[in-house]
C-alpha cells in the first residue's frame, strides 16, 4: 500500500491529566499506557501499514520538538506545525494539502495521537479494510463495537452493507447522549463509537471541503499555492471539527467496523482499560506507590513514595510538584482545576 499515508492528530492540551499534563507536555506525550508516550505507541503501531517516511504528524509549535523526540525516525519534514489551534478540519485539511501535493491520489489515515490500542494487528488489518473502501471514493470512518452505554462519546447510526463486505452505509452520526439513550443505543446493535479514525482519498476531502465548507478549502488553497501564506492565512480559517465540517454534512459516507481493544484514554479513570490491575482492582503507577487496603483505585506517582490507605474509587497523582486526589466518578472534572489556576494566574503549574 505505497499510496497511503498515516497522520497523526497531535493538537490536544489533556487538561483531565493534570498535574502530569501541562501546556508543555500535553496528554499524547505523557507515558499512559506504557513506558512511553502514547504519541509513541501510536506511530509505532503503524509498522507494516507505512513507513516513517509516509506518516505525518499535525501539532502546535510549542509541541514540535517534543514530537520529534518521541518519533525518532519521522523526518522533520513530515512535523505539520499550526500556526494556531483551530481544531480538527483545519489541521486535517493541512494534512491533505500536503499529501495531495506528494500523492495525488494519496490515501490518508487520520489518527488521534492519544488512544490505546490493545490488539494493534486487528488494528492495522481493519484500516488495510477501510483503505480499499476509501479507494472508491468514499469519506470512511472506523466505528467502535461499544462495551457499555458511554455518554461521553458520540456514536454512530449503522445502515446496511455496503459492495465489498467490510463497509456499512452511516445513517447518521449522533451526539453524545444521556446515559438512557446510550443504554438504548448499545441494546440496539445500530450503534457504533465514533473514535475520531477517518480514511480517505486527498482528493475526495479536498472535494468534500470545497462543497461543504468553502471559507476552509479557499484558505487551504492559498496554503498550498505558497507555504510562506501558512502563518497569516491558518489563523484565519474557522475554527471546527472534521466531523461538524464534512462527516455529518457528505453523502459518500461509509463505516467499517472494528473490535480491537480500544480505549481513548479519556481520563485518570481509564486507567484500568489500558495498565494491568491487582487484586483489589488498583492500578499502582510509579516507583513506589504504596496501597494499604484500597480497592478500585489509581495512584500514580514519581520518585518519593506515595502511600493511600484505606480508600475506595479514588485517584491519587503526584507529579513532584503537585498532587491531585480525585473520587474516580469526578476524573473528568480535573479540568476545572486547570481553569481554577489559570483564574488564580499560577501559571507557573499549567
């Protein structure tokens, strides 16, 4: 498959991983699900799908470094760096600027950076799926076999098969629901996660954008005329997700479904999808965590000791200079400790 072309999402903040995620060191470059980071297990996956030499990464400029670093072997090249953050159609439609302009009939793979992956070859073979759907065409996305009634995903309504066995029709994309509504959504089997996973053609985006979105593919086309416009024109672009951009707006919409231990590693609470448990259901991560009669917790620590005792459902992370305990049901809300400290102008912990 020498015409395709893996890209990397990497323009996310992380703030449900503070204290260990800063404006310098964002979620896709913390070592969550292994020893390394997840931007690192996720272009490490992609070996026998493509080469370094084909795979590209999106990121800001405060990150670019730190992606080269964790992706030794991405030619510098291939490091995408935004101007400014404006979301994902605009960092997607940089990536298929440049691949169109290497490959015209290049296929693009956009992953987010941040995701666990338990069962990577399953993985690779299910994008080899979407790949040749994308062939004809078509906008692909890769829907999710959902595990419980999620509410803090969107989904993804299934028609019938389409030609070629793998692929489906998308009826709709939905918005993440109510937690009866998702219950009902899992009982259905019409439901997939929508994980953020889309194959296509560079052309065919480039399409899908020009009709859908003009404002975006007219700024995109001045990129591409010259790179030197990147700086003034990118800022300029508006500001919105591929999925609001194209996804729920085109026709030629299709989905292939995939079951391959996936998590995104959402919050301190998945810890337990991605690292091994205990006994009691603890994840213990660090040099010395110390758990005395716990059960269902997350402690995560550095260098000193970090002793929990006697507690149920909590998280507990020592990053050096801060701490954070959390009940695991609240993980998501660790953002609103980021926000309490942009308030209070700590800048010095963001």
């Amino acid at each position: 498959m020498n015409d395709v072309y893996p890209v990397i999402i990497a323009g996310g903040s992380g703030t449900r991983f503070w204290p260990l995620s800063r404006s310098r060191r964002p979620k896709q470059l913390l070592p969550l699900a292994s020893g390394r980071p997840l931007i690192s297990d996720t272009a490490a996956r992609l070996k026998g799908l493509a080469p370094p030499s084909r795979t590209l990464v999106v990121c800001g400029k405060l990150h670019a470094r730190a992606v080269r670093a964790a992706i030794p072997r991405l030619p510098a090249k291939n490091v995408l760096v935004e101007p400014a953050a404006r979301n994902t159609a605009p960092a997607i439609g940089l990536a298929t600027v440049e691949v169109a302009a290497r490959d015209p009939d290049g296929i693009l793979v956009v992953l987010p950076s941040d995701h666990h992956v338990g069962d990577p070859a399953r993985f690779r073979e299910v994008l080899g799926q979407a790949v040749e759907v994308a062939r004809s065409g078509a906008l692909v996305t890769i829907g999710l076999s959902p595990t419980r009634p999620e509410t803090g995903y969107g989904y993804i309504r299934v028609g019938g098969p389409l030609p070629g066995g793998a692929a489906r029709q998308v009826q709709a994309f939905v918005e993440k629901p109510d937690e009866p509504t998702a219950r009902q959504y899992v009982r259905s089997g019409q439901y997939l996660w929508n994980g953020g996973i889309f194959v296509f053609r560079a052309q065919a985006m480039l399409d899908a954008i020009r009709r859908h979105l003009p404002a975006l593919a007219d700024g995109l086309e001045l990129i591409r005329a010259s790179r030197r416009r990147l700086a003034k024109v990118f800022p300029t672009l508006p500001s919105i997700s591929i999925d609001y951009a194209v996804m729920e707006k085109a026709k030629n919409i299709a989905v292939v479904p995939g079951d391959f231990g996936w998590s995104d590693v959402g919050s301190f609470a998945a810890m337990e999808e991605v690292r091994p448990r205990d006994g009691r259901g603890n994840v213990a991560v660090g040099a010395l965590p110390l758990l005395v009669e716990c059960d269902g917790c997350v402690v995560m620590g550095r260098e000193r000791p970090l002793a929990v005792v006697g507690m149920k459902d909590v998280v507990v992370v020592d990053s050096g200079d801060a701490v954070l305990v959390v009940p695991k049901a609240r993980s998501q809300d660790v953002r609103q400790v980021v926000e309490a400290l942009k308030q209070r102008k700590l800048s010095r912990y963001l």
